[in-house]
C-alpha cells in the first residue's frame, strides 16, 4: 500500500522557523525582519525575483528559475519600481495556459505590496471558491517558502490587542504594512468598497467590463494605483483580448540565427514548427523531431531569442501577449501533439497559442459594431427621448425586474432606439405601462415567462398592442408567427395560453437574434444608437446599487450572446441555438422581442413566406390576383428579380404605403433612384433575411 503525502501537508522547516521568530519579535517587542530588508528601495522586481532564485525560492516543489526564460523574464522588468512608475497604469497579460504566471502574478502582488506599506492589495477571482483557492493553494505555499516574507505575516488577535503572528483567514493575508484582500468580482463581495492600491485581476473571461471598472475605482484615492490583469485568451475582441488590444500589444519576435528575420511564432504557425527525420527526439533520442524554423525554412533552436516589439507604442498601458512556444519546458514536439491531439480548436488556440479564438459568426457583435452604431446615430440626428409615437416596445421579464427596449422608425425606414430601462420593484409592469403610454407604443412583444399572469395582464390593459411570445420554437420557413391571423387550417390545435388571449406571437430565436444583430453589423447600421452615455440610471447587480448606462449594459449583453450552430451526435442534424456567454443577456432578448415587435407592422410580409395553409386571406387574394395564388405580392414580385444582390432584394428598396415594392424609386439609404433589378451597391442587405 502507498503513503500519499500530498506536497500541501508535508513539513516546512523554513516556515516553521520563520513562524518561531515572528512569535519571538511579537513576545520582545524586537523586529528581526524588517519590510525594508526584505525589499530594500530601488530593487528592482526582476532583481528580487532572482535574489530569491538564488536563495532557494521552490515553485511546486522545483527551483525558482528566471535565468532560462530570456522572453518571460521582459514582464518582470514590467512591474514598476516607484510609486511614479506604478501609478495609473495597468499591466495586461494575454497568455497561454501552464507557463507560470500565476507565481509572477503573485510574487508582483507581494513585492507591490511590501514596497509601498501601507498598502492594501485587492487580489480579484471572478468567483468566491477560485478566490479560496488562490489565497490557500497558491499564495500561501509561495509565502511558506520564501521565510524572510513569511517572516512578515501577521494577523489581528482574537482579543483585539493589536497583530500578532499568523497566516490570516483565507479573504485577509497581511505581509508587514500590506493587507492581501481575496474578492471577487460577482455577487455582494463588490459591496464592501475597501479603498484598494494595487490590483490583480485572474481570468478575467468571466468578468465583465463593469465589475471590473466598478472595482478599479476603488484605487481612485491611492498614490499607487497600478493593476495587473492576467487571463487566458477566450473569445476576439471580448475579455482579456479587449484589454489587450488598448493596450501596447507586445508580441516577442523570434530571430533566426540564419537570416536574422524576427517574427512572432504564432503569427505563421504551424508553419513555424517542421518535421526533421534527422534532429534527435528530445525523449526517445531516437531520429526524427520537430524544430521549430523560420519562414524561410532556418532551423531555429532557441525561440526566446529575439525581442518584444510593441504594434502600438504610443498606448498608456502595457499589453503583451504569450504562448507556450517561448517556454523552456515545452518542446516543438509538445505544441504539434497537442495540436494534432486537440479535437477542440479553441481550446488549443486558447490554451496552447495564448491566443483569442471563435469561429467568427458565433458572435456577430462586437462593441466596434456598437460604435458604429452610434456615429451612425449620430449622423442621423438621432437622440434619447422622453415620449414619442408609433413605437416599437420588447420586453425581457424576470420576475421583479422587466428589461424594456424602445425603438422607433426613421423616415429612411431605418430602427432607431429612444429609450431603454431595467426596471426593478414588485409590479415592474406598473411602470412599463407607463411607458407604453409614454412613448405611443404601437405593437410591443413581451415573454410571457415566468410571470403568465402578470403578463398577460399587462397585456389586456393594451388590448391589440401586446403580444405574449409563447414559443421560441425552430419555426420551419416563418420567423415569426402571430397568433391573431385568422387560421386557415382550423385542425391546428390552439394551447390553453391561447385560449386566454388571442395577442401571442411565436417567434424563432435564432432568426431573429439573428435578424436584429444583422441590423447592428451591417457595414451600414440598420439599427441606429443615440450616445449610451447620455442615458443613465440607477440599475441593481445581485443588490448592488449603482448609477450606470442601461444602453452599455445591452452592449456587454449582445457581446456576451453567440449563435450557434452544433451538429448533434445522435441525430446528425445541426442545431441552430442562441447560446449565452457567462451571462443571461437579458437586453439581448428584449432587443430581439422589439424587432419582433417591428416585424409585426414593418416587413413581415417582405421576410415571411408563408407556408400553404397558414396565410391569411387578404395576402392570398392580393397574390391571387398577380396569378400567384398562394404567395403575397411583395414576395411574388420578389420571386420575379433575378436572383443574387439586386436592389429589389435589398431592405432599403422603395415601397409603397402598404409595403408593395415600386416599379423604381429612392433607395431607403442612399437616395439614388434605383430600379429592383439594378445591381445592389456595398450597403446591399438582403430583404429576406429582415
Ligand atoms: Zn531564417
């Protein structure tokens, strides 16, 4: 039988003897280890990292060794030395999985800490148990195994008598003068509002921007103010890679000791790696191994030869990036198994390369579509407003919390918003009546889970105004089905929700999330934003209180909101599905219940081709008369185009008063007077999928 003794519980002499003085200086009064002897002024990060090398640091039980690693030892020397070097600024790490970060992460926390006593350090998990494992798993042994700083620790007495020596409880570690807060970034940790000097922030992927500025602002008062965010690549443009595209975007450049050509490794990979029958396997020591080469073909055998170039000099914060090619440890033979191992591409991408991976129509928007929003709005005069008529209202409801979405229709025929609110309270629809009245809403779509009755309610103060959406079912050919048309097919049967109104709509998810991100992404937004700054009021996180701006919280959702298609095992049959990225995107749905809203008076029979069956009479008759029974007007003459990008299959084609398109007239958006047959311009947006 085996004796495990986990490397956790084994005896640490040092430590114990560390402990022994610091009880000794507590009992006399005398210190032995004084802060500034551990850091003394003007060493630098790097230097005390190999100082404590070189006097026997262990990682996870091996040596602490920067001497190999030319590449990660650039980031050490980017922990500030002085109070000026540190201030405002944020260092920002985009890295691959296994290399180590978490010991610099932790070691910079330390010395930041130590060297500007008095000094409150916040060290920030996304949630509460990784912030339990961070404090006991990783910074307690890094602690216990360097004594000088263990020497330090102390904690407040029971009795209140003042600090005495100890390690602290798991969220409070205090190092002389410097107070180690574990918190997390979700739920009711950010109501306490320590004030915070320096900051570490670990995967932050699933943090979202606002904790994370909500958590900055606690160092507005410091004289050190320097954060550290570290985090595994994740998704493009989102999370960590969003910070680090502010930022100065060091890449290390790799030199071939040939050529001299000096690039990022990742930049051409897996080209950058090839197979030589002759070079010895590093393990077997039999013929053949991977090397890593140049783009010309030049062996290289060192790939932390080279430097860190930045693609953006001119940034205020340090970003760089990371793979795991510039590790000592990991061999070109490593990085190609795990390449042709990895049945996930992302997660190679991510973990291995360090670097942001999505296949790209996963999630369609990015905050520089949003951007481009609101130039768009801008241009177009667009604005917040207090009333209005003839608006378009989707509803999101939770339970003592509706998410409500406003739109109104330009003269070009383009969306623009005019109100958003998260409203919170015991009747939520109270105040959404309100505004129904407020801003003239003329069709609005409101889940109708999980409160049926209060829904339904609301919607017979509206009578003919409010549609319940009872289903988000794959819907064959339509998006959206209202259940108000008078049925031809009367062996339909009706569900009980039905029989209690006649105002419900199913609508598609996928379809019409993917309608209304389409509107937001087109190179000429459909969708048209006011300024999200001039909008703000009081919204609640987990009971937290804050002033915030209702429209960048619908942003953050509809970046965190993917469409996804999966293949199902058992059938073969793709799926479509709309799919949340670490949040419930509540704006995202209120967004796309609005435009269902829209469908109902804009377009529906422009997108909609009905199913035999399913039409209603005045559709058919109108077709019927074009010798199309069957089919409405507006899609008969879209059957007629030729097929491919032409004006008549554009959203912006002319259309007369009840929708039909005209024989020619000013395009929706350019003004130039087109013909449904003349080729589509760039601004093109295919009809059908509106
Ligand atoms: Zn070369």
């Amino acid at each position: 039988m085996h004796v495990r003794i986990s490397r956790r519980n084994r005896p640490d002499m040092s430590a114990g003897l560390a402990q022994a003085l610091t009880r000794l200086e507590a009992r006399t009064g005398f210190r032995l280890t004084e802060p500034q002897k551990v850091i003394p002024d003007g060493l630098t990060f790097t230097a005390w990292c190999e100082r404590l090398a070189a006097e026997g640091l262990k990682v996870d039980g091996k040596p602490f060794r920067l001497d190999n690693r030319p590449a990660m030892r650039w980031l050490y020397d980017q922990i500030p030395t002085t109070k000026a070097e540190a201030f405002s600024h944020t260092l920002i790490l985009m890295k691959c999985a296994q290399v180590g970060f978490t010991i610099m992460e932790i070691l910079a926390a330390i010395y930041l800490g130590i060297k500007h006593g008095p000094c409150t350090v916040g060290m920030f998990l996304p949630d509460m148990n990784l912030a339990a494992v961070k404090s006991s798993e990783r910074f307690m042994p890094i602690v216990r195994s360097m004594p000088k700083v263990h020497g330090l620790m102390t904690q407040d007495a029971a009795d209140g008598t003042g600090r005495k020596a100890g390690e602290g409880n798991v969220t409070r570690r205090r190092l002389a003068e410097a107070l180690f807060v574990f918190s997390w970034t979700s739920g009711r940790a950010t109501t306490e509002s320590i004030p915070m000097d320096v900051l570490n922030f670990d995967e932050v992927q699933e943090m979202t921007l606002a904790q994370m500025e909500k958590t900055m602002e606690r160092m507005s008062g410091s004289d050190v103010r320097f954060a550290l965010m570290g985090s595994t690549a994740n998704w493009p443009e989102l999370d960590i890679h969003f910070h680090y595209l502010g930022g100065t975007r060091h890449r290390f450049h790799t030199e071939c000791p040939t050529c001299g050509a000096a690039k990022p490794l990742d930049e051409y990979f897996p080209a950058c790696i090839e197979w030589d029958a002759e070079a010895l396997h590093p393990l077997t020591k039999r013929p053949g191994s991977y090397r890593y080469v140049c783009e010309a073909g030049h062996r290289i055998d060192d790939p932390q030869r080279g430097q860190w170039i930045p693609e953006n000099p001119e940034a205020w914060n340090i970003s760089a990036h990371f793979h795991q090619m510039l590790s000592p440890t990991i061999s070109p033979d490593d990085i190609m198994r795990k390449y042709t191992d990895s049945t996930d591409k992302k997660n190679f991408y991510n973990r291995v390369l360090g670097k942001p991976y999505l296949d790209p129509t996963q999630i369609p928007v990015n905050l520089g579509h949003m951007r481009a929003c609101v130039e768009a709005g801008k241009a177009a005069g667009v604005r917040w407003k207090r009333g209005a008529r003839g608006t378009f209202m989707g509803i999101d409801q939770m339970g003592a919390f509706n998410v409500v979405h406003i739109k109104e229709r330009l003269p070009d025929g383009r969306q623009a918003y005019v109100h958003i609110e998260e409203i919170y309270g015991e009747d939520p629809f109270k105040r959404t009546s309100e505004l129904m009245e407020q801003y003239g809403v003329s069709v609005c779509v409101v889940e109708h889970l999980p409160n049926f009755n209060d829904a339904l309610r609301f919607a017979n103060r509206h009578p003919g105004r409010v549609f319940l959406c009872n289903g988000f079912d794959q819907l064959r050919d339509d998006m959206v089905k209202w259940g108000d048309a008078p049925k031809l097919d009367t062996s339909e049967r009706r569900t009980d929700d039905e029989m209690r109104t006649r105002y419900t709509v199913r609508a598609d998810q996928f379809k019409t999330m993917q309608t209304f991100f389409a509107r937001l992404t087109a190179p000429i937004p459909i969708c048209l934003w006011p300024d999200p700054n001039e909008l703000q009021q009081e919204v609640r996180d987990e009971g937290v209180k804050t002033i915030q701006s209702p429209a960048m919280r619908a942003w953050v959702h509809f970046t965190k909101t993917a469409l996804v298609v999966e293949k199902d095992e058992e059938t073969n049959q793709y799926k479509r599905k709309v799919a949340k990225v670490g949040i419930d995107p509540h704006h995202s749905y209120a967004a796309q219940l609005c435009d269902v809203a829209w469908a109902r008076a804009h377009g529906t029979a422009t997108f909609i081709i009905p199913e035999t069956g399913s039409d209603t009479e005045d559709l058919r008759a109108a077709a019927a008369e074009r010798g199309m029974p069957g089919l409405p007007t507006h899609v008969a003459a879209m059957l007629s185009l030729p097929p491919g990008e032409v004006c008549g299959r554009c959203t912006s084609f002319p259309v007369d008063d009840e929708g039909n398109p005209l024989p020619r007239g000013p395009c929706g958006l350019t003004g130039a007077i087109v013909q449904a047959a003349d080729p589509g311009c760039f601004q093109f947006v295919e009809a059908a999928e509106f």
